[in-house]
C-alpha cells in the first residue's frame, strides 16, 4: 500500500534517508528547460565549466545539470536512429518496388521473344599463338543457328 502511494502522489523516498521521511520529486520549470534546450542546441557535450554557469542560472545542482544533458542525448540519438530507419525503410520500399516490377517485365518480356524466329549467337573462344611473334592471342568465332 505504501508503494502505490507514493507512486500516485509523485513522490519518491530517499534511499539516504532512513527515517521514512518523503521527498517530492522536483520537476524543471518550462523557463529552465527552454535555457537548458537553447544550451542542447548549441552543443550536445557539457563541459564543466558550462555545467556550472547552468546550475548557477537555474538555480539547479550540477548534478541535476548533466543527467538532463546525459537524458537528452539519449532522447536525440533515438529520434536520430528512428529517422535513418524511415529513411532506410523508404529506401528499401523504393527498391523493392522497382525489383517487383523488373520480376513482372522479365517473363513477359522473354515470353514475347521466344515465339518470334531469333538468331542466337554461340560463341566459341580457341587461344592461339602467333607464327610471327609466339605471343598468345584469342581467336572468337560466331556461328549464328536460326
């Protein structure tokens, strides 16, 4: 019962405190996370030193400061995993297309040739060498069947 309490009011214990007491769980105003998205923009990385201007502007720990940039940067390399899937995935749908329709011509197309009087070419390769210089050469010849 006390887990579901604390789970429908938002709040969470603190491992560090044993006396049982509650802590709510803070959530960032819509001004710090616009300063924090503005920073995200600028450079996905924290530098120490930007760490600390942010906490000193926000009012907010460091720490506080890099789990939100390290959260981001999650929450970015997903969206940017998600968009070269549909970009594979379109890629993918483009060519399987095309294939189905080359799989459709084909047969058609060598069924329409196969009833019409064609020529077809054999070719036959014989290496040779030559009675003026003993270097190898290749003669191809053709012999047409109809």
């Amino acid at each position: 019962m006390k887990q579901a309490t604390l789970l429908e009011t938002g709040e969470r214990s603190n491992p560090a405190m044993d006396n049982g007491s509650k802590e709510k769980k803070k959530r960032l105003s819509s001004k710090q996370i616009e300063l924090l998205e503005r920073s995200f923009q600028e450079e996905i990385k924290l530098d120490p030193e930007r760490k600390m201007k942010l906490s000193r502007e926000l009012c907010l720990q460091p720490r506080q400061i890099a789990v939100w940039f390290q959260n981001r940067r999650t929450r970015w390399k997903t969206k940017q995993l998600e968009h070269l899937y549909d970009v594979l995935k379109h890629q993918y749908d483009v060519i399987s297309n095309e294939k189905q329709k080359l799989q459709e011509e084909v047969p058609s197309h060598f069924i329409s040739h196969t009833h019409s009087k064609c020529l077809v070419a054999c070719f036959h390769t014989y290496p040779c060498v030559s009675p003026s210089t003993t270097k190898p050469y290749i003669i191809h010849i053709f012999s047409f069947q109809g």
